[in-house]
C-alpha cells in the first residue's frame, strides 16, 4: 500500500473531518496537520476539540506558511547567505509578484534577480515574501543535500495536507520531495475549491487552480503518490438537485452524489433545487423561504457573504447575486464562460443544503438543465 495518498473530495463530504480522524487514530509518532488559510487552521483545530475533547501532544496543527518558516527557513537560513545564520527572518504576506526593483523606459516592471538573496526574497526589514518561501525552503534542501527533509520526516512520522488544491508554484516542488521522505503524506482537496492560492509563481503555472491530482500523475514518478477519487464523493449537505448542477459546473470530475445517511436526509423541507429568481420577485422570495443567505461575487455587506468568504460554511438556503459570466453561462451552458469564476460560482452553489436561489432576469428560453424558473404564485 502506497504511504502517500491524495483524496479528492467532494464539497460538504467531510474531508477535514476524515483527515482529522485518520489523524487521531496514529498513536505513535508525532503528526502535522497544516493547511493554507488561518480559518481552515482554526476549524481543523475545532474539530480535533469536538471530537477528542483536546488537542493530542504529538499532533501539530499551524498553517502551510508556519510549517515552511518553522522547519525550512529558519533552521537552514544560514546556507542561502552567511549573515543571515545570526538573522531573525519574519513573514510578509504578499499578493502578486515580488521583489519589485524599478520600472524601465516603457513602464515595465524589472524585479530583482536570485543573484541578489536579500532584495529577492525579502523585504527591507527581512520578512520573507510569501510567494518565495517554497522556493527558498527548496534551495535550502538543495544546498544541504536534502537535509530540510530528512530533518521533517524525523520530526513527524506523518504529514497531512488540508485544501491541497491552494499548493502552487514551488509548493508542488516540496509535495515531490515529501513524497521521497520517511514520512506518510496524506493529502485531501477539491480542486473545483480552487478560490485561493499560496503564490502566483510562474514555475507549474499549468497545475494552477486546483490541478495537482494532474501535478502527481503527470510530473511525479509513477506510484510515489496514490489518488482517491471515491472515497469523498458523496455530499453530506447538498441534495440530489444541487450536486447535479454543482457536477456540471466540473464535468471533468467525477459526479457528486448526496449521501443517504439518515440524520443529514430527515429533514426534507419543501422547496427542494436550484432556481432563477427575478429580481422583482427577490424580495417575495426572500419572505417565503427565510433564513437565506445572500452570497455576493465581491464587496458584501453584512450579513451577506462574498462567495470566496462562504467556503467551508453550509447554509439550509442560499440566495447568489451572479455576475454577467455566470448570467450568459446559464443561458448559454458554455462554461468557458465562466473559467475565471467557475471555483467560487461552485463554492456558492455548494453552500445550500435545500435550495439556491439565482437572481437572474429570464426570459422564456432555454437555461442550463436541472434549473427551474421561480414563478412567486406556482405551487410547489
């Protein structure tokens, strides 16, 4: 049996759950659970608290950034340049590209050069750059001849990997060298989740968005890596009307299917589906079949929520506000329409246990299979 595994899951089927039970049940040896946003760090530590009452000792649970700056900066540092063994380095989250040196005669950007160590992967005061970090860890295991994971897979006999569709860039790099270590790599994600990602690095930019079951079979040696694309398939939120519509959003994935446990399917209010809602009739709707929750693509006002905001949260209704896109793709049911929203558009849909509501003007043509036209005075 393969050490390492990646499970692709489905949305609501219970993947941080899963981890953090496969997590608890290793006794001996001490484990990391790391994932990339501070929410998921903070749900992830919840739920090992719901379920075992406290945090065991020898599980560690911190943030992808963390585990990187912990274990493979700090300790190695010294070998990228030899003042920086007596540095203390810090953390500068940064959005887009780093390093930025001077514009040039026609206004183009010019960055700084690997030559250059402390202009390239830091800032004035020495916070590394978030998209450098993986880089730098790499180098540093380069240079010391594997020693950053030689050291980790002493450290932690087993490593799990939350929302591992967010890794890119020179993080696929070190997913290849986890492979390759003593430790177990156990690794859960939905790639159409793909809303964020830890650094906009032009290295593997075609295993963007959520593409690293592709990175695994495509640029990892064959069996260092197993994929599980069944085992979190069913939903334990959605119903069959949703998960239908979610699917066709990822026709390329395998189809979610609503589980049939007992206590996620006793409550089965009426109102079951997906529907457009004209916007004369939000308000009418919103009345009938409150609570709902309204989901924006951008700049939500409370309580509302902006789509990339909702995820890994469940709501029994939701009412998305879609934009132009997603409006000509559900007339037209072409989804190159839709490729530079497709992940949050899922993650909004994916949120609703009973309904979700479009707001969307139709007229009397076609629109996407499996949606329904909301008429205020029909019977349900």
């Amino acid at each position: 049996m393969n050490k390492n595994r990646l499970i692709i899951a489905a949305a609501g089927s219970g993947k941080t759950t899963r981890l953090v039970r496969d997590a608890l049940s290793i006794e001996n040896g001490n484990v990391l659970i790391t994932t990339f946003t501070d929410g998921n760090e903070q749900e992830i530590r919840n739920k090992i608290i719901r379920i075992n009452k406290c945090i065991p000792k020898n599980i560690t649970v911190q943030t992808w950034f963390s585990f990187l700056l912990q274990h493979g900066v700090r300790p190695y540092q010294g070998v990228m340049a030899d003042d920086l063994f007596y540095k203390r380095i810090g953390f500068c989250l940064f959005e887009g590209k780093s390093g930025f040196r001077f514009r040039d005669k026609s206004g183009r950007p010019v960055y700084w050069g690997e030559s250059d160590t402390y202009n390239f992967y830091f800032t004035k005061n020495l916070r590394i750059y978030s998209d450098k970090i993986a880089k730098f860890v790499f180098e540093c295991n380069q240079i010391t001849n594997n020693e950053v994971i030689y050291r980790l897979s002493r450290i932690y006999s087993a490593i799990f990997i939350d929302e591992v569709q967010d890794l890119a860039g020179w993080d696929l790099e070190l997913l290849k060298l986890l492979f390759a270590s003593g430790s177990t790599i156990q690794m859960v994600g939905d790639p159409r989740q793909g809303t964020y990602s830890t650094n906009d690095s032009s290295l593997h930019k075609r295993y963007r968005n959520g593409k690293v079951k592709e990175f695994i079979e495509e640029k990892c040696k064959k069996g260092a890596c197993s994929i599980d694309t069944n085992s979190l398939n069913k939903s334990h939120r959605n119903n069959k009307w949703i998960c239908a519509f979610a699917s066709k959003l990822y026709p390329e994935h395998v189809a979610c299917e609503p589980c049939d446990c007992e206590d996620c399917r006793k409550d089965t209010p009426s109102h079951l589906g997906v529907f457009l809602i004209k916007q004369a009739d939000v308000n009418i709707y919103y009345e009938r079949y409150k609570p709902i929750t309204k989901l924006h693509y951008r700049e939500a006002r409370l309580p509302d929520l902006n789509y990339g905001a909702s995820k890994g949260l469940g709501f029994d209704r939701v009412l998305i506000y879609p934009t132009e896109k997603i409006r000509r793709f559900l007339k037209s049911g072409d989804l190159s329409e839709i490729e530079s929203v497709r992940a949050k558009f899922y993650v909004a849909v994916t949120r609703a246990r009973h309904s979700v509501g479009i707001v969307c003007d139709y007229d009397d043509g076609e629109y996407v299979e499996g949606i329904r036209k909301y008429i205020p005075d029909e019977k349900e």
